[in-house]
C-alpha cells in the first residue's frame, strides 16, 4: 500500500513517470490534468468551466479541485492507494487534501520531486506541443505555467521536506534509469512493491 505524490514543472516527465510508479505498485495513478483535459473533450459541465482557464495555464479554483480529487479518491480502486499528479499545486491544495486524508485516517507516504533544469522542461514542452498539439501548450501558456510552478507549487515542497516524506529525484535520463531511480528511493524509505496494494 503506498499513497503518493509525485511533483514537477511542467515537462519534466511527471506524467509518464507517474503512471510507471503507479504500475509498479498496483495503484490507480490519478491525475487532474488527465481529469480536467478528459471534462473538457466530453462536454461536461465542469469542462466548460475549466476550458478557459487550462487554455491560459492559469489554476482551476481550489474548491472545484478539490472536490474533484475528493470524489476521484473515494472510488474503491483508490482504498488501498494512490499516485496523485499535480494535485495538490499550492498550499490551500494540500490543507484541503490534509483534511479528507486525516478524515480516513490517512496520509501521504511520500512526495516525490523529479527534479529537471528550467531549459530541459522548456525544450520537453515545446516538443510535445509539437507532436500533441494541447491547447495550453502554447509559448505564452507554457510560461505561465512554469512561473506558477515556482511561485504556488514549488512552496508546497517545503511543507512536506518539513514533514519528512519529501523525496528528491533526478529527472534528467532515460525513461527507464529514471523510473529505476524512482523505485530505488521509495524502496529505500520502505516502501516496497511486494508489500504493496
Ligand atoms: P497538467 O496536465 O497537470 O499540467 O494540468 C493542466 C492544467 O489543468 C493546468 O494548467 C491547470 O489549468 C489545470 N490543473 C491541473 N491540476 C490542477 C490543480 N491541482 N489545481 C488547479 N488547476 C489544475
């Protein structure tokens, strides 16, 4: 059983490396991008109050995050554990997810932190905006999102370095060394696959 968190700018391969980590341990990786792209391309009410807002790179309000978190997490498959991505993104984000885990008695094992150099996670977006064509993957969307990583989520590290359950992990490699990398560490803090889910 692992609950986690893995964080990152934007490109810095999170999503990819998420999914990998949930894998590996059997858990459902959620994340709300995926949540939030997946509302927009069906039409629903919460994509047409979140299409504006993901097209500029701003936030989602947290109260609508957080309820979209909170119902993602009650699902059965989410009971034994979890991998968020991108939630929570600053630090009324984590008291809100504090208070539903403290509700079930729960809390977060580790936080990861992949770590990749600001012209690295640059060079990665502009690249899949070439090959994906996202709708905030524009130059100006890509700053501005890159500048409310520094300004709201990097302070959330703080909070859970001060914790004890925040993990610092290399992002430059391959996939393959970095999902290695990965495991390795929440190895290292007991968090062992065998035991998990
Ligand atoms: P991502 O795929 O994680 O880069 O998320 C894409 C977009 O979804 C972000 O730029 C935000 O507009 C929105 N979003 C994703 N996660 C959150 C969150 N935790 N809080 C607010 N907005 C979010």
């Amino acid at each position: 059983m692992a609950r986690l968190l893995i964080v990152g700018p934007q490109g810095s391969g999170k999503g990819t490396q998420g999914i990998r980590i949930a894998e590996a341990y059997g858990i459902p990786a959620i994340s709300t991008g995926d949540m939030f792209r997946a509302a927009v391309a069906s039409g629903s009410d919460l994509g047409n109050q979140v299409t504006e807002i993901m097209q500029s790179g701003n936030l989602v309000p947290d109260e609508l995050t957080s309820a979209v978190v909170r119902d993602r997490l009650t699902q059965a498959d989410a009971a034994q554990g979890f991998l968020l991505d991108g939630y929570p993104r600053n630090v009324g984000q984590v008291a809100d997810l504090d208070a539903f885990l403290a509700g079930r008695g729960e809390q977060l094992d580790a936080v990861i932190e992949l770590v990749v150099p600001r012209e690295e996670s640059i060079e990665r977006l502009t690249l899949r905006a070439a090959e994906q064509g996202r709708a905030d993957d524009t130059e100006e969307a890509i700053a501005n999102r890159l500048a409310i990583y520094e300004r709201e989520t990097a302070p959330i590290l703080d909070v859970y370095r001060e914790r004890g359950i925040a993990v610092e992990i290399d992002g430059v490699g391959t996939l393959d060394e970095i999902t290695d990398r990965l495991i390795a560490a929440l190895e290292g803090r007991g968090l062992s696959r065998s035991t998990a889910a």
